[in-house]
C-alpha cells in the first residue's frame, strides 16, 4: 500500500503471536488527536514446523515433569523468536516503504509459553526479548503487558478488553483518560476471540455493570491437537473449516465430561492457557467414556467450544429488549462448525428468551479479525505512551487499574 507521508513518523506496530503457535501478526496503526486508532496495513509470518514444536513443547502439559533443559531451551528460544520477530519487522516496514524512524514503538505481546493465575506464587510468562527486539530493529519496544497487573494481584489476563471498549462500545466517554469509562451502548454487546484459547469481552447496554473479560475455555487449542495427532499427512495443521469435525457426531457422554470440568465452575476473574487444556487432558476425559470414533471426538470438540462460549454469553447478557451483538475474531471465526453451532445455539437462546442475538465478525466494524488482537497491541504501547489506563480490574482482579507495559530502549 502507499503510505501517506504526512503519517509518517507517527506510526505504532502491534505484535502479537498466540497460543496456537502458527506464526506472527504485525499490524500498522495511528492515532489521531482524539485518540481515535486507524489500521493502515498488516503483515504475518507463518513459524515454521520446527520453531512451532519448539514453542508448544515448553507449554508444558505435565506440571510434575517439566521436560529436560526447559529452562536452557525457553531462554534460546527467547532470543530466537525475538531475532524472528526482528525480522518480520524489518521486512514488513520494507513492504510499506518506511524505515524504523517512521515507529513511534512496537507494542508486543511475545509468546506465551506458561500461565499460572491460580499457582501460589502466581506468575506468567511470554518470551521473544523485547531488549533484543528492540536493539535489532532501533525501534523502542512495550511490552511485558501482563506482569503489572499481575503486581496488583490480577489475573493479568485477558488484556484486550480496555480496547475493545476503546472499539466495540457503541457510545463512549472519550474525555475520560480510564479505560474504565462510562459506557451507553444501545444494546449488550460481545466480543468473542477465538485463538488456542477463547476469551470474551462484554460491553453492557447499561453503565450500572461493569465492563467484564475472561477466558470462556478452549477455542482452537485441543481441537488443532486433535487434528494433528490423527491428520499427519495433511496439508494443514489444523481442521480447515471444521470439515473433519463436521464429518463426525457428537457424542454427549464426552461433552458431559468435558463441561464437568472445575475450570467451568470458577466465577469470573479468570484466565487459563494451553498449559491447562493439552492433549493429555483430553485423554484423561477420554479415559472416562465409551471409545468414539476420531472424528466423533473432534466434532464434539467442536461443540465443547461452541458451547463454552455460549453459556459464557448467557450467563452475563441483561435480557434487554435490543439485539445482543456477538462479534467473532479469531482463527477460529473462519471454522464453519464451529460457527454455525455458536449460532445455532444463540438462535435457540433467542427462541426460549426476551433477548435477541446477532452473530457478526469484527471486520464488520472495520478491523479484519485475524488481526485484531495485533492492533490492540499497537494501542496498548500507545495507551503506555499516553499513560492512558490500560487495565480494567473488573476484568482481571488487580487492585487498582494502572497503565500496563514495561520499555526498552534500543
């Protein structure tokens, strides 16, 4: 694309690598004098099956036997995907024709490789050195989102609802400086990522309630394992379109054991990660049911997700007498099942309640979901660099808000 140069030097990179461990977005953003953001351009860079095993090895999915070296191969891998990351930067601002110092400052998330909210101790961790980022590319970096939260006694997850209010809400106080501002949407409205893991924001219609996050479950996470596991030879990592699940039936002694879980019994704040549901938590479900079919199991999968997500929404939605907007990003908004059963459910919720629901993707609001979570990451460097209130306790548990984000200087 061409840039426009009176933007120049006045650009803000996002950058964001999931759970799923498929590769890297990038995303291009400014903001004007009322803080309002525009996406300029993208960018993705695909991990390569080695640098992706490495990645998910250290997600560790047995807490008592940590893998050998874990520690030598988190810190190489620290260095590694920051040099990546570096790389894709570089050959991004080549394609968009500018050069570092057009960068106000790169806004990163890193890699998740553990989550533990609920440890004693509790603790997270994302690599991809933001000091090495940093130096590489001579551009200031922001990252290290979660820890300050976290500091506060937070969960310091799920980050992204201070911007989705910034986007979603319908009507906002834009004189505010909190991210916590009053709210006057015209009807409930969610937002919906479906990464490895899945996780909602909700915006109500009225500003008597809080503006609420958390992680739903699993979105993409045991699905893509499943799939790989019994799909070797296939051309894709995961089940494009939900074709494999769609292939099968779900099985409802599964599903009840999979919703028995303790995770879906915790109230909100909460968070978890690949590190919690992994293949052998699968297995061990599994261990307690009839045997399935392998296509049996990812079809029910797929409803485990779906279903998560909709009792999520049920459970927080006012019953007002607007339609409740759900806007799906995500990989996993590109999965047909998947979204069908998400629909499905929300029309037979409609049929049974007062409330009316409407299933949308958030490039209906003009931000290309695949790369939403990149952009948000543009705005939290910016929120950083206006000291802006980037977290919202009501979402996370910390004590008091703050402005999230640590910075590292080239």
């Amino acid at each position: 694309m061409q840039i426009n140069s009176a933007k120049k030097n006045n650009y803000y990179l996002g950058l964001m690598s999931g759970t799923s461990a498929d590769g890297l977005d990038l995303a291009l953003v400014t903001f004007d004098e009322n803080n309002k953001l525009e996406h300029h351009a993208s960018y993705y860079q695909a991990y390569s099956e080695q640098t992706a095993d490495k990645i998910t090895a250290l997600y560790c999915a047995d807490n008592n036997n940590p893998n050998n070296n874990e520690i030598d191969r988190a810190f190489e891998l620290d260095v590694e995907l920051a040099k990546l990351f570096a790389n894709a930067i570089n050959a991004f601002l080549v394609q968009e024709q500018l050069n570092g110092d057009d960068i106000i400052a790169i806004g990163s998330h890193g890699q998740t490789i553990r989550h533990r909210p609920r440890a004693k101790q509790p603790f997270t961790l994302q690599i991809g050195c933001c000091q090495t980022l940093a130096t590489l590319t001579n551009i200031r970096v922001i990252g290290q989102f979660r820890r300050k939260d976290m500091a506060l006694g937070g969960q310091g997850a799920p980050l992204v609802p201070a911007f989705h209010q910034t986007i979603f809400s319908e009507s906002c106080d834009s004189d505010s400086d909190s991210a916590e501002n009053s709210i006057h949407n015209s009807s409930d409205v969610f937002v919906v990522n479906i990464g490895g893991i899945a996780n909602l924001t909700f915006l109500p219609a009225t500003n008597k309630l809080d503006v609420i996050g958390y992680d739903t479950g699993t979105g993409n996470a045991l699905m893509d394992d499943w799939f790989q596991l019994h799909n070797p030879d296939s051309k894709t990592n995961y089940d494009k379109n939900g074709d494999w699940a769609a292939v099968g039936k779900i099985d409802n002694n599964l599903l009840r054991q999979l919703l028995s879980d303790n995770y879906f019994q915790l109230t909100p704040p909460k968070s978890t990660g690949r590190e919690y549901f992994h293949l052998s938590w699968l297995k061990k479900q599994l261990g307690n049911i009839k045997p399935i079919s392998n296509q049996d199991v990812q079809a029910t999968l797929t409803a485990f997700t779906a279903i998560t997500i909709v009792n999520a929404i049920k459970q927080l939605s006012t019953n007002n007498t607007n339609i409740t907007k759900v806007y799906l990003c995500g990989g996993g908004a590109h999965n047909h099942t998947l979204k069908s059963q998400i629909n499905q459910q929300l029309q037979s919720e409609s049929q049974s309640e007062e409330n009316k629901y409407e299933l949308l993707l958030t490039n209906q609001k003009g931000i290309d979901g695949d790369q939403l979570e990149a952009v948000a990451f543009a705005w939290l460097a910016f929120a950083y660099d206006k000291k802006l209130l980037s977290s919202m306790p009501a979402v996370t548990g910390a004590s008091k808000s703050c402005t999230l984000g640590t910075v590292y200087l080239p």
